[in-house]
C-alpha cells in the first residue's frame, strides 16, 4: 500500500511537470531561415535609415515598440518613436552593423551586436559614434519578424 501511494505520488509529479512544459515548438531552436530573415532585417534597417526612409524603418517595428537610446529617457510606443524622429530633422550618412549573436526560441529572438554611425541633426556637424545594440525581435503571425525593444549605448565617453 505504502509503495503504490509513493508511486502514485511520483506518476502525479511527472504529469504536473509535463503539463507545465511549454509545446516542443515554442521549445524549438531558431531555424536557418528565421536567421536569415533577421539578418535580412538588419541590413534592411540600416538601408533604410541611410536612405532616410523612416516609414520603412517604423514599418520593421512592432507597435509597442520600445526605443531605449544612450543618455535619453525611453521611448515607448511606435507613435511616440515616430514623434521623436519626426521633430528631430537629422540625417544618416554613414552607417555599417556588425551582427554579433542571433538567438531566440519560437516566437522571440535577440540580435547583439555594434555599428559606426556618422549623423547630422539640422544644420549642424555631422557626429560620429560607435555603438553596441541589442534588439529583442518577436515572430508575426504571418512569419515575418519585427523589432519590439531596441536598445544601445555609445562606446565612446561623453563630452566634457
């Protein structure tokens, strides 16, 4: 009696266990292909911020989107990262990313890595900066990734 109610006990525990797993797909590594396509959006990203192509950048967004730049507050919601680009005039004239990482499981991914940048805001001098990023990506229903927290910080000091 005592050895079928330690087994029924060890039998219940193994079920729970199982019923708390998350389905082997959500489980699943990223494919090639998932690699690929965020690879993709990378570069496409830093095409379209080189061509100025805002609304192709605010398009690669998800519309939670959460911006967490150096030295400023967070920007929460794809509205206000549009706000902000909009009142801030400034142009991209060089930029190169360098992918680091591609990680993630089902449906999230991250991707870690650094880029060189040189922008003008306004009229004024162009700026150059060295930065790392990390972007976490979150899987569309329709298969395609979109960026839903961006954030980086700058290697370089800050001005005295």
């Amino acid at each position: 009696m005592k050895a079928r109610s330690v087994l029924l006990a060890v039998l219940s525990l193994a079920l729970v266990t199982l019923a708390c797993q998350p389905p082997a797909a959500e489980m699943a590594q990223l494919s090639d292909e998932d690699k690929a396509a965020i690879q993709n959006l990378v570069d496409e990203l830093v095409q379209a911020e080189l061509a100025s192509d805002w609304e192709a950048v605010f398009s690669m967004y998800t519309e939670d989107y959460v911006d967490m730049p150096p030295n400023q507050p967070a920007r929460e919601g794809l509205a206000a990262v549009r706000e902000w680009v909009q009142s801030e005039d400034f142009t991209v004239s060089e930029l190169t990313a360098t992918v680091a990482d591609i990680e993630g499981r089902g449906d999230l991914a991250y991707v870690r890595g650094t880029y060189s940048e040189t922008f003008t805001v306004g009229e004024g001098e162009p700026i150059g900066d060295q930065r790392k990023f990390v972007l976490i990506l979150k899987k569309e229903a329709d298969g395609s990734w979109r960026i839903a927290i961006g954030i980086s910080n700058s290697d370089l000091p800050l001005p005295e």
